[in-house]
C-alpha cells in the first residue's frame, strides 16, 4: 500500500514538472517572438528617421532651384515656341539687349565682326536670331540703333537674317518663312547679286537699306529675340 503511494506521488510530481517545463518553454517562445517584433519596430523606426531626413534634404534642394530659376527668368526673357516673348517678360531683355517697347523685341548689336553663317549662331545661342527686318518700323529703329553705337563705326554695314543660300531667288528668315520680295525694307533694285550674293544686310551708303551681300564677308550684326 505505501509503495502505490509512492508510485501515485511519483507520477503526480512527474506530471507537474512536465506541465512546468512546457509552461517555460512556452514562455521562452513568446518572450523570444516579442523581442523580435520590438526589434522589428526599432528597424522601421530608424528607417523612416532617415526617410524622413532625405524628404527634408530634397526639399531644401528643390526650394533652391526654384530659387535659381526664378533669378534666371528675371535676367532672361521666356521665348515661346512662336518666338515671341512670352507674360511678364514681355517687358524684359537680357542685360545685353536693347528693348524695341512697342513691338516687344529685343535687339543686340554686336561689338564684332562675324561672316554671315558664324553670326547667326551667335545669335541662335542668345536664344534667338539675326534681326528679321520685315518692317519699316524695324528698319528705321535698327538704323538709329546703328548710327548711335559706340561699337560699330560710321558707315558700317551690318548683317541681319534672310538667306536664298538654299535655293537661288528664294529668300527666306530663319525660322524658314519666306520673305515677302515686294517688302518697303529691300532697297530699290534688290537683290541682284545672283548666286554670289546670298544674305541680307543693312547697307550704309543707302540709309541702311536691305540688300544682298556675299556670306563670307566679315561685318557686325544685330541679334533679335522675339
């Protein structure tokens, strides 16, 4: 009798310590899940810490160039694919150029002297072109323009745009539009330098009338935008 006691009390303290040692285990298991998790959301913590921290920094990066294109608009005028100035700096020029107020068009006369086809990149680098001289208006300010230069000596001729050199007799400005030959601005009798004569100039001795003129000549010209 005792010893099935014993046996009974044996069984009882074998079943606790299997029931303890689950329970710890179990236990062990849970605290080992938790410390992962936690170690999980220290991660993301610190990776939306530095998310956070390149937001800033590309923020600051953007104001800054907003910054800078701003003074860029305010010494440059905006030129539109049609080629005119466009909104609030319609009434703006480049430091370098001369605003015609009512047209809204900016020139520049060069300090130097280019051939033709070296002025007109010049300009085109500007952002713009060699002066299109399709109006009287145009012809008489560019005149003045001219006359009053501390630059361009007295009598000088100076190149504008207007070329046939692609097809003889067919004159076109830079954008490829043709030019009208029944314009007031070409003088009397011109162009009539055939094939040797294919670009146009403002001509001195005749009150800075239109005409043709061999390309390969080195002579100041005038930039437009606009």
């Amino acid at each position: 009798m005792q010893e099935a006691s014993l046996v009974f009390i044996l069984l009882c303290l074998k079943l606790w310590f299997l029931e303890f040692t689950a329970a710890v285990l179990l236990e062990d298991a849970e605290i080992s899940d938790v410390s992962a998790v936690l170690l999980r959301l220290e991660d993301e913590k610190e990776k939306r810490i530095l998310l956070n921290n390149d937001v800033e920094v590309l923020m600051l990066k953007v104001a800054r160039l907003e910054r800078q294109m701003i003074q860029v608009l305010q010494k440059h005028p905006v030129v539109s694919a049609s080629g005119g100035l466009t909104g609030a700096n319609r009434s703006q020029c480049p430091s370098n150029y001369t605003l015609h107020a009512q047209l809204k068009l900016c020139f520049r006369l060069s300090k130097e002297k280019q051939n033709w086809e070296t002025a007109r990149q010049v300009c085109e680098s500007d952002g713009g072109h060699l002066a299109k001289v399709n109006t009287t208006e145009i012809q008489l300010y560019l005149k003045e323009q001219i006359k009053n230069s501390r630059y361009i000596p007295k009598g000088s001729h100076v190149f504008i745009d207007g070329n046939d050199r692609e097809e003889e007799g067919i004159w076109r400005w830079a954008d490829r539009e043709l030019i009208d030959m029944k314009s007031p601005v070409w003088y009397p009798g011109e162009p009539q330098g055939g094939e040797r004569e294919n670009c146009m100039l403002l001509y001195s001795p005749v009150d800075y009338g239109v005409v043709d003129a061999a390309c390969s000549l080195m002579l100041y010209y005038i930039c437009q935008i606009g």
